[in-house]
C-alpha cells in the first residue's frame, strides 16, 4: 500500500503542477484537492477494511465508516464548489489520479506476478 500511495502522491503532485502551468491557479487548486480527497479516501479505506479482515471492528462499524467517509466527502466538495467556487473540472481532474497511479503502479518495473 505504501508504494501507491508514493506513487498517488507523486501523479497528484505532477497534476496539480501542470494544471497550474496549463489553466493557472484556480484550476490547479481543483486538481489538488481531488487527488487529496482520493489519497485521504483510499487510506481511510485501507484502514477499515484492514481492521474488519483482521476482525478486529464488527461490519457495522465498517459501514460506518464507509457512510461517513462518503458523507464527509460529499460535504467537502459541497463547500469546495459552491462556497469556495473551486474549477469541477479541476476537481474531477484530480480525482482521475487515482486512475492514473493505478495504471503507474501496475506498469512499474520489477513487479511480481
């Protein structure tokens, strides 16, 4: 999980500063916020479903967590848009990090099979 998590921090880092070159500020502010909710969402993920696999929290406290990460994101980019007046678009280009880290991850050199 730590190498994607590099990975993620390193495609978000690269997308921010090219839709800062590309669109300017506003924009770039967009894209770092969504690769931030994607990183902090996926960690939180990891976490929950690792204590659940170790039995260590109930499956309700899983679904729990699931709602009010999910909740919690909604609130986030309910405020990032509409009070803040963050770019969507830019928004939306930083969630599609996570996509990217993905493919990165899978492609890198000397991964095992």
């Amino acid at each position: 999980m730590r190498g994607f998590l590099v990975i993620l921090t390193g495609v978000g880092a690269a997308l921010t500063v090219a839709a800062y070159l590309w669109r300017g500020v506003d924009f770039a502010e967009g894209v770092l916020l969504g690769c931030a909710l994607v990183g902090l969402n996926l960690y939180w993920m990891a976490r929950s479903v690792s204590a659940a696999m170790q039995a260590q929290a109930p499956r309700v406290r899983v679904a729990v967590s699931y709602a009010l990460r999910f909740g919690l994101s909604v609130l986030v980019l309910y405020a990032a848009i509409v009070e803040l007046g963050m770019h969507p678009m830019g928004i939306v280009v930083g969630v599609t990090s996570l996509l990217i880290a993905s493919v990165a991850y899978a492609l890198r050199p000397g991964r095992r099979h």
